[in-house]
C-alpha cells in the first residue's frame, strides 16, 4: 500500500460559500472525511469495480450514477486521490460546480506537489468566478411571472466534456496484478514425478546388486535371479527417465512462473470449482504419480 497522509484541518471546505450553493439549487457542500487508515485489500478491490462501473456511466453521460459510484470508489480507497479529478469532472458536467471546487481542492490538498498543481488551480479560479456570476444574476422570468427553476449549468466559455474525457485514477498497490499459479502447479508435478522416480530407481537399483551378487559371472545363473536382474534394470532404466522429465518439469515451470507477465486483477471473487493435486504414487516394484481432486 501507499504511505498516506493524515488531514485534520478542512480549511478548504470554508471556502466554498453556501449561499451561491442554494441559490443555484445544489445541495451543500460537505468535506471528504480525513484520510487516516489504509484500505484493505478487500476495499481496493470494491473501489476498483466501482470506478469501473462509474466510468461507464460517465461514458453515458449518466453523470449521477458517475457521481454515486465514484464518490463510493473513493469513500473505499481514500489513497487514490485521482478519483477527485473523475468526480471534479463529472459534477462539473452535472452544473454542481461548488462539489467541483471542492472535489479539486481536495485533490490538491491531499497532493502536495502535484505536477498538474498550476493547472488544477485556474480550474477552480474559473469555477468560482461562474459561481460568484451565477449568483449575481437575477433569475429568469417565466411566462406566469414566476421565476424559472434553475437547471444544470454549463461552464461559461468552454464546451462540455466528452463521454470518456474523465482522467483515469491511480488505485491502489493491487493494480500490479498476480501472476497465475499454473507455472508453480507444473512445478510441482514435475517434482512428484522425480520423487517417484527416485524412489523406484533406488530399489531397481538395490534389486540389480542383489542379483549381481547372486551371479558375479553372469553365467549359468539361475533363470529366476536372471529374470530378477533384467527386470530391476529395466525399471532402473524407465524411472531415470523419468527423473530427468521431473527436473525438466521443474525447470520449466519454475522460469514459466518468474517470465510471465502479472495478470489484472479479475472483478468478482473466484469461483469455486474443481480441485487437483499431483501425488506421488510408490510401492515396491513400482512407481508414478497419482492425480486427486475434489469439488
């Protein structure tokens, strides 16, 4: 995770009158909640499907729902102060422009040192002077002689954001993604079959020095030792084999795993499903591996 900083002081927030707020029917402005713990993994998670979720949203110029997800994103991972300018952005394209300025205040508060700080700054200088003249202006008449509700208003001079144009955040840590543990289960079966195999090749092994023993000359030996012999050299032969495919396995696997590049954090939890495990299988006079598996 990120190292955050605490913030105690809402200075910010004080800025934003709330006269201009009622007069242009936008709900009062509340400060973000300080930011003082770190996100569990669990919370990373849930804002990054809700940011997905709001952002498609944006993209449908459904600001409010945008809004609703985005302000839940960040409510969940209060590290991922970009989430400010997606949520600037997007009450902004709704005429909500004191949650604008405030959403952006917030952002460079929480930023120090930003890059973007300048640019940031001229947003919320022009925001406010739209404020102050909106509330400055007399509403509009209807035909009855009564003032026209006001509606959602558009920033003076400059054109509405395109579908999309909202800044992409910055989650948290588990953006990085995991690597698939598939390598390491070749690995592992790689491994059981060399254990298995050394075990067999061992007694093969010991069986080919006991019939070596029974006839050094190997000459006019007892068929039943001969068959004995030939046998255990046999699996002696097929089980190192095999202990070479396990190491080879085991290699393989091993740089699969380290080489591949990390997957994206898949949304939703895993499902559950079919299980297996490779086990080595062993007895005297054979040997392999065994797969097990349950749901």
């Amino acid at each position: 995770m990120r190292p955050f900083a605490r913030f105690t002081s809402w200075a910010l927030a004080g800025s934003v009158a709330l006269a201009p707020a009622l007069a242009s029917g936008e709900e009062a402005v509340k400060p973000y909640p300080a930011c003082d713990r770190t996100p569990t993994d669990a919370e990373v998670t849930a804002a990054q499907n809700a940011f997905q979720v709001g952002n498609a949203s944006f993209n449908e110029a459904d600001y409010d729902r945008a809004i609703d997800y985005w302000e839940d994103a960040y409510r969940r991972d209060c590290t991922a102060h970009r989430l400010l300018l997606n949520l600037a952005r997007a009450y902004e394209s709704n005429g909500q422009k004191q949650h604008a300025v405030n959403a952006l205040q917030t952002y460079l508060a929480r930023s120090p040192g930003s890059p973007d700080e300048s640019q940031i700054q001229r947003r919320i200088e022009k925001l406010e002077e739209q404020i102050k003249a909106e509330s400055a202006a007399p509403p509009p008449q209807g035909g009855t002689g009564q003032a026209t509700p006001p509606g959602p208003a558009k920033p003076a001079g400059t054109a509405a954001p395109q579908p999309g144009e909202a800044p992409a955040p910055e989650p948290a840590a588990p953006a990085q993604g995991k690597r698939s543990i598939v390598p390491l289960v070749v690995a592992g079966a790689g491994g059981a079959i060399f254990v298995a195999s050394g075990i067999v090749y061992l007694g093969a092994s010991h069986d080919i020095s006991k019939a070596e023993n029974a006839c050094p000359s190997r000459k006019g030996c007892d068929p039943a030792v001969t068959d004995a012999g030939n046998s255990a050299r046999t699996r002696a032969n097929i089980s190192g084999g095999f202990a070479i495919g396990g190491i080879a396995l085991i290699g393989g696997g091993l740089a699969w795993y380290f080489l591949q590049k990390p997957e994206t954090p898949q949304t939703g939890s895993a499902p559950h499903g079919f299980r297996a495990a490779v086990v080595p299988a062993v007895g005297y006079g054979y040997g392999g591996v065994e797969v097990a598996g349950a749901f």
